[in-house]
C-alpha cells in the first residue's frame, strides 16, 4: 500500500482522464484509489484533515478510509465496468463534531474485469445543513398555509392547484383533494367572475398584490358565501399563478345585521318600551305601546305614563323597590290589562318595559283546566323534593287522594326499572332532573300503589326552571302503561317462542347466543333433528306430525338442565344450548339422554310411533369469535355426519369436520362445471366370460379430473350429485360419451362388446329417462342389446312398483337390465323374478373373503342356481385374486369382473382384448 501525497498517479495507469472527469464534477474533493488485487487503498494529501484525524498515521488513516469505502468495494465486485458510485457516511471529528463526507467512485479495469476505484471524496455538511434549512423552511411554509385560519388557494391557468383547509371549509369540501384540478371560476359566484378577471388582470409583475375586495365564492352544494380576498402574483412550479388569500365575512355581516335589527328592535318588539325624564313625563312611546293601550304616540308625548297606563306608576319608586313589578293596568277603553313591569335608570330618566301578561293569565288558567281534566298524571315537585301539585288523573293512577300525594317525596313511593331492580332516591327520574337540569324522557318504571297494587308507568321529567341553578322545580308527567306492557310482553313471548311447541324459536336462540359472546364461561349447542320425520308427516299427515313434535318439544324440554335453553328452530330441527359446559363427558351424557328420551314410543291419535334423532354437538369456550349463526351452523355440520353414520347417535364438531363439509361445498360448485369444462370422463372395466375369459363386455365408470384437486374419487363426489340436482344431467352426459366411445370400438374390431352403465336412484325419477336413453343409442349408433343399464338392489326395492314401471320403458327399447350389488339390499329371487331383469350382479363383499370361507361359496352357489333358475346371467364383481376367479368358475357363475381382470382405464387400453 502506498500515499500518493503529490496526488501524482502513476504514467500509463489509464487514470489520467479519470481523475479529471472526477475532478470537474466535484470541486474541492482529495482523490483516492481501492486495488482489488492488492486490496490496497491509496489517497492523496489532504485526507487526514478531512477524515478528521489531521496528522494520523498511516495505519490509522488506512482503516478509517478502508471502513468509509467498504459499501462502494462491495458494490463495485458485482456491477459492470466503469459504473459510478455516490455513498454519504458521517464522521466525528473533534473540531466540528459529526461531518458529512461525500464519496464518488468509479469502476476501473481492463477489458470486462474490474480491477478496483478511482474516486473523490469531499465535505458536504454545510450543503447538506443548507438542504435541511430549506426542507424546514418549506415544512414551516406548509405548517403555516395548512394551519392558517385564512383561507389559501393557488391557481394556475384557471385551475386550482393547492387549498388550505381553512379555504376547503369554507367551500364545503370534504378533504382539499377534491378541489384541486378543478377550474376556479367553478367556486366563484357568476356575478363576482369579471371583477375577479380584471384583479388577475393587474397583477403585471411577480409579487404584486391586488387592494382587498369582496366576492361570493360558490360552495360545493351550490349556496354561495360572502368572502373578503386579496390575489398574489407568484409562481408554482416555474410559472406565474395567482395566491388567493381569503376570509369568511359571514359573521361580520352577520354581526352588522344584528346592529341593525336592534335599532329597529324598539319599533317593532311587543312590549311596549316608554321612556321618561326623571319627573314621570313620556319622551319615548314606541308602536307597540301603542297598540297595548290603545293611544297613539302624539297623543302620549309630554303625558305622565300613570294617566297612560290608568294606574299609579312612579318611574324612580319602581326603581328603588327592585325594578320589577306586575300591576293591573287599563286600556284607554278601560279594559283590563295584566303588565309585567321592568324598569332601569338612564342619564335622562328612566326606561320602562311593559309586558302585556294579559293573554299568559288566561294561558295558565287555561292550561290549568287542560291539566286537571288529562289522562295523563301530573305532579310538580318543588325545590325542596316535594311534591306540590298533583292533577286528578295523578291520583287516579297512583291509586291515592291529592292529600296523600301532595307533601310525599317521589323517592318514598316503592320504584323498580325494567329489569325489576330497585331504584335508589338518586336514580329516579325526578331526582335525576331536579339536579342535572337535564330531561329525563319516556324512562319505564314500575310503582307500587298504597293498595300494593303494580303499575307500569312510561314517566317523563323535565325542569321547570333550567336557567336556575340546581335545585330545580319539576314536572313529571307520566301514563299509566301497564296494559300495554302485559300485551307488548305477549308479543314479545309470541315472536321469541315457538307456536307449537312453545320452545324458544330461532330469533331467541340467537339472542341468547349473542349475548353469550361476551361471555366469560363457556357454552354447548347441541342441534338436534329427528330421523325420516317426513315419512309421518307424509303417511299420517301433518296433525299427527304436529303432535309428535310437541311431544319432543316436552321431551327435550323435561331431559335438559332447568337453567338451560330448549328451543324448536323450525320443522324437525331443535337445539338445547348449555351454559357454562365445557365438560365433554357432560355434554355426551346429554346428547345420550336426550337420545333416549327421543326414542321412547309415541302415542298419537291411537297409534304408537317410534322416533330417533342425530345431534350435532359444538362447545364455545370463552374467547371464541363464532357469532350464533356460526354455532348453529357449525352444529348443523356435526348433526349432518352423526345423520350420514346412520343416525340416532350424536357428533362433535371440529375443524376437521368443517373442512370436510367446505370441500364437498366446493366440490359440488365445481361440479355444476364440470361438463361444461371436460372434467368428466369415462374409466372401463372388463367383464370376462368365465367359461373362456372372453371379454364380452365393459362396465362404464365415471371419473373426474378437478383442475386443482386433481383426481377426485367417485365415492365422493357421486354422492354430492345425488344429493344435489346434479345426478340426472351428469348421468345423462356419462351415457351419451360411453355409448359414442363403445360404439367406435365395435367399429375398431370389438363388435360383440356390451356397454353396462350404471343408472341412479335420481335417475330412476326422471320421467324423460326413456327419451334420453333412447336419444343417446341413436346418436351414437350403438344397438339397444348392446346396452346393459345396472340399478342398484337398494334403488329397485325402495319403492318396486314404480321401479318395475321405469325398468319395462328401459326393456321396451330393446336394451338389457342388470341388478347391481345384489346381496347388500332386502331384497329376494322371488321379486326380482317379477322385474324385467337380465343379469344379476353378486357385490363384492360376497367375494372378497370367497377362497377362505366355505360359507360363502354355498351362499354363491344357492345365488347362482336361483338366478338361473329364473332366467338370469350372474356377475360376479371384485375379483382380485386366481382362486376366486376358480372358485366362482367351479359354482357355475357365467361372468366376472375386478383388479385380477383388468383394472378401470381408458378404454384404447383395453383395445387388446376384444
């Protein structure tokens, strides 16, 4: 490593026009050098002092720079040849404290290999100082313009450019952003527009101002605002604008509209004002004294206001008694007048403000009628908290005379709110507004009578005297509601409880469910649904089924804890929620007993019937989130699976169990698509001849290639399709794709091959069956006796009259029957025998354990001998293995088909063996 203190580089280095691109870029900067090969760093004189260690030595200098440019080396290893750099990084110093340094580097080297820096490096910190006095400088600009309650706005070309929000307020704008872009004259009323033009037109020259002037600016909604506005000429952005600067001058017009009403406030108040000199003569008759006593100001000027007024009045008496008074005073038609008298002292003499009383008297007397003849109870409660006053209805409805009322506190008469807790003095109504001032309105309380009688009462308080300081007087007015109550608490019962049965219904479960999420201790919900409830409704009708849920309804209800709810959520579906239970063992207890109570014979209209139920059972433990419609959900999952394990037995939900239920939800959506997309497709097995193992026919399997899920098996997804409207449309496009694609193997080569394609139970309801049958042999040109359709024993026995009426449609189109999985169902040879049936399918399970169970193979062989005994083919299905293939071969079965033959695939796999 070596200094270059003359900051000489070496000749032929190539640097030479380096350094002087550098040094034109940054004046006053010390030059250095990082080798890659060396990993030496070189610097020229000058670097101690700007480092801030002057006189350091070489060693020490080394390090610091080494550490400095560290960031620009690591850079420089993995960027292309000649790439400049620019790093900042802080120095202590002991002359100036912290110094900002500015490094600028370059990538030098030969060819495309960089072989280490040039650079400079010089002392920004006064710039850096400057930028940060201008950033804060324009931050106090901002500060100043956006907290300013002048209004600001610049605009340029017409379109407004910034606003404060101050001048956003008083444009109506929710935010400044929505004024900005918008031309200006869009928030200048039409008439103040050309006054605006020739301002802008003045200003000539950057910085000139305009003379302040009043506009009306136009508000967002369309109303305008009066505004007092000086314009700036600036600039924003490099080009001449305008800086408007404004204030709302509504309140000063405001005020000065104030100063006038008040100087005319004297002609034309309804009290009648009269000024006096000090002896009682009138220098002051303002219109409305003329109107109150009827003369005339000429008439009542140089006058004394006691022969005005008909009475005796004496300005300076009144003044020196308190100023205020009332007195009867006369018309000068001699009619009555009631005046409320205000008198002060002037320079002059005196002023004197008559108020005509005479229509409030008639008013409060009037009113006092009103009151005394109301429904409504009245009682006022004077400022010592007793009660003062009290209207025959009051007395009526609290069940005492006034003389027992009039002189007790409200706070000693028994008080309870809603929830019938007890009302302490300080809580009731009247309490509450004698000492806050503040209304206490339409608040529910039930009293107790001295009779001991209850009523409810819809109670009102209000002050009588809020300017006053508390205490105040009050009058509490309040109807008697308690009829009322008793029919909204019917109503209340009837729309939270189940008709029927009188259980809790939905809307109260739920409420209970909600309020329970704060809860601090857990709660269970066990939803419950009886098991083919719809076979008595449709067999017996829905009077016998109503009665049978009133009977479970008070089954549930006598088996369930007292404290908890026992609801009926509509039809068939019930749910009983248990509070604080977070006990498993406890719950299953429940759901076993209810289980029981379920299942104990029913009698009904003479007859005995037997029910059973599944539940679904879900705990919420404190902290769960789950609203009552998740709970309920939830345990209406956990009922579905106890119900497809067949049954009269309960579940736990889990997340697992939910996932379950998401994907088939997922699954069947998808489903509904899967047509359309070319999802679906059709896997054959074969069917061999056990008398030469030739294959005389394929059994079409449907299989379905979600995009995301990849392969999904059938005995997942078959089963949403039955459950859904699926079945029949994906049943009929399985049919149509096998028929077309066996019909073209017959045509390959495979001419005696037979189609069998499973028929559903849903499929069996579908009146149009035959047509579609029918449709898809001819639009694949494949021969009816080449078809064979399989219906399952189940399918077939669960209503057989209908089935044999679908099944001799099938035959009429010349296409072959089969019973499928015979042996898992209920059925015998001898119904079968009255089905128009071809072929007869052993299931499975009769094969499986066929070479090791003598059993079995007598059971095979009684089936194979009855079925031919009527004229049927046998099929055996889920051969695996040679010895049952001989096994079923030795009983005389005619074919087979399972793993050992051939496993289900497409079908140019099977092309080798027709």
């Amino acid at each position: 490593m070596e200094v270059d203190p003359g900051g000489e580089i070496r000749s032929g280095s190539g640097l030479e026009r380096e350094f002087l691109d550098l040094a034109l870029s940054m004046h006053g900067a010390v030059r250095w050098t990082y080798d890659f090969a060396s990993d030496e760093v070189t610097w020229a004189e000058g670097m101690d002092s700007l480092l801030g260690v002057p006189r350091a030595g070489h060693a020490e200098l080394s390090r610091r720079l080494r550490g400095l440019v560290e960031p620009l080396v690591v850079s420089a290893r993995t960027t292309p040849l000649w790439e400049d750099f620019d790093l900042e990084q802080p120095v202590d110093t002991a002359e100036d404290g912290q110094r900002l340094l500015h490094f600028h580097a370059r990538a030098h080297g030969e060819g495309t290999r960089t072989s280490g820096l040039i650079g400079l490096v010089r002392n920004v910190t006064g710039a850096h100082r400057d930028r940060q006095a201008l950033s804060d400088l324009a931050d106090r600009y901002r500060l100043l313009a956006e907290l300013s309650p002048d209004a600001i706005c610049v605009h340029q070309d017409n379109i407004i450019r910034y606003v404060n929000p101050a001048m956003g307020t008083i444009l109506g704008a929710q935010s400044p952003a929505q004024l900005l872009g918008r031309p200006v004259t869009d928030f200048v009323a039409p008439d103040s527009i050309p006054q605006m033009r020739k301002r802008i037109r003045s200003l000539e020259a950057p910085g000139a101002t305009t003379p302040r002037a009043e506009a009306e600016l136009r508000r967002i909604d369309g109303t305008t605002v009066p505004v007092e506005l000086v314009a700036v000429h600036t600039t924003w952005e490099g080009s001449s604008a305008v800086q408007v600067v404004g204030r709302d001058v509504s309140a000063q017009k405001t005020a000065e509209e104030t100063l006038r009403f008040q100087a005319a406030l004297v002609q034309h108040v309804s009290n009648a004002i009269i000024a006096t000199d000090r002896s009682g003569i009138v220098t002051s008759w303002n219109p409305a004294a003329e109107a109150v006593y009827g003369i005339a100001e000429e008439e009542a000027l140089a006058r004394h206001v006691a022969d005005l007024v008909g009475a005796p009045l004496q300005p300076e008496e009144l003044v020196s008694s308190g100023g205020v008074t009332e007195a009867l005073h006369r018309r000068s038609d001699g009619a009555a007048l009631v005046i409320r008298i205000s008198a002060a002292e002037m320079d002059s003499g005196f002023v004197l403000v008559c108020a005509d009383e005479t229509a409030r008297r008639r008013a409060e007397q009037d009113f006092a009628t009103v009151v005394a003849a109301l429904d409504e109870g009245v009682v006022v409660v004077g400022r010592s908290g007793v009660i003062e006053s009290a209207n025959p209805a009051s007395q009526r409805i609290l069940g005492a005379p006034a003389s027992q009322i009039i002189g007790t506190r409200p706070t000693s008469w028994p008080t309870f709110d809603e929830s019938g807790a007890a009302m302490r003095p300080e809580e009731q109504p009247s309490s509450l507004a004698q000492w806050t001032g503040e209304p206490e309105n339409s608040r529910v309380v039930r009293l107790v009578r001295p009779d001991g009688r209850s009523v409810w009462l819809s109670l009102t308080s209000r002050s009588l005297t809020p300017q006053d300081r508390p205490p105040h007087m009050v009058v509490t007015s309040f109807t008697d509601i308690t009829d009322s109550r008793a029919a909204r608490e019917r109503l209340e019962y009837e729309a939270t409880h189940d008709p029927l049965t009188g259980l809790a219904n939905r809307t109260l479960a739920l409420r209970h469910l909600a309020v329970s999420r704060d809860r601090t201790r857990a709660i269970a919900v066990l939803f419950i649904d009886l098991d083919n409830f719809k076979l008595i409704n449709d067999s017996l009708g829905h009077g016998v089924g109503d009665d049978v849920l009133r009977i479970v309804g008070e089954r549930l209800f006598r088996t369930s804890r007292e404290e908890d709810l026992v609801g009926r959520l509509g039809g068939d579906e019930f749910v009983v929620l248990v509070h604080d239970e977070s006990d498993d063992d406890v719950l299953r207890e429940l759901a076993t007993g209810l289980l029981a109570a379920l299942t104990e014979p029913i009698h009904v209209q003479g007859r005995q019937l037997h029910v059973n139920g599944s539940i679904g059972i879900v705990l919420s433990r404190p902290g769960d989130t789950r609203a009552g419609p998740e709970l309920l959900r939830d345990a209406d999952v956990a009922m579905y699976q106890a119900k497809t394990r067949g049954g009269g037995r309960y579940e736990f939900f889990d997340v697992e169990l939910r996932e379950s239920m998401q994907r088939s939800m997922v699954l069947e959506q998808d489903l509904r698509h899967a047509v359309q997309q070319d999802q679906l497709w059709v896997a054959y097995q074969r069917v061999v001849d056990l008398r030469d193992e030739r294959t005389v026919g394929v059994e079409g399997l449907l299989r379905w290639t979600h995009p995301v899920h990849g392969t999904v098996s059938p005995g997942e997804f078959i089963p949403l399709a039955e459950q859904s409207d699926l079945i029949n449309s994906i049943g009929a496009h399985m049919l149509r794709m096998a028929t077309r694609q066996v019909a073209a193997e017959r045509e390959r080569g495979g001419e005696g091959l037979r189609l069998n394609a499973n028929l559903s139970p849903r499929q069996l309801d579908d009146p149009y069956l035959q047509v579609l049958v029918k449709q898809a042999l001819t639009d694949a040109g494949l021969p009816a006796h080449a078809l064979c359709l399989e219906v399952t024993e189940n399918a077939i026995m669960h209503d057989p009259a209908a089935s044999a009426r679908v099944l001799s449609s099938l035959r009429e189109l010349g296409v072959r029957l089969a019973i499928d999985d015979f042996g898992t169902g209920y059925s015998s040879l001898a119904q079968l025998r009255r089905l128009p049936l071809d072929t007869l399918k052993i299931d499975r399970s009769f094969v499986t354990d066929l070479d090791s169970s003598e059993e079995l193979r007598v059971m095979i062989n009684s089936i194979v001998a009855m079925a031919h005994a009527v004229g049927l083919d046998v099929v055996a299905e889920g051969v695996e293995t040679a010895r049952q293939l001989d096994l079923l071969g030795e009983v005389g079965c005619d074919q087979a088909q399972g793993f050992y033959l051939g496993r289900p695939g497409p079908i140019e796999r099977l092309r080798d063996h027709w």
